[in-house]
C-alpha cells in the first residue's frame, strides 16, 4: 500500500498549527485579563510597560512550548 506521507504530515502539521493558534489566543486573551492590570499598575500605562508585558507572554510561550516538546520527546515521539 502507497500512503502519501507528505500529505499526512501536512494534513498534521495544519491540524497542530490550528490547535496552537486557538490555545494561544485563548491564553493571552485569558492571562492579559488577569495580569495586565496589575502589571500596568505596577508600572504604569506605558509603551516601555506594554513592551515589556509582550515580552513576559512570549517568554511564557516559548517555555510552555519547551515543556510540551520535552514531554512528547520522553513519551518516546
């Protein structure tokens, strides 16, 4: 049997980027309506302020994706 493996892992790989799209935009939504406005207390209603916010959910991001990976790696993927 001939399975066209580049479509499979396309048909994937949309279906991974759509999952991670939606979560994301549902975190930031979610984590921006209970942090934001401590931060901006904090620091004030500033450009510096909004940067360094984007900069906090970007390194959450990031390090959420480094869990994910190590954990599908030592499930043996």
């Amino acid at each position: 049997m001939d399975i066209n493996k580049d479509y499979e892992v396309m048909t994937l790989v949309e279906a991974l980027d759509d999952a991670i799209e939606d979560t994301t935009e549902s975190f930031l939504a979610n984590f921006a309506e209970r942090q934001m406005s401590d931060w901006m207390s904090e620091y004030g209603a500033t450009e510096e302020a909004s940067k360094s916010f984007s900069e906090l959910e970007k390194e959450i991001l990031q390090r959420a994706l480094r869990v994910i990976r190590t954990r599908w790696e030592q499930a043996g993927n």
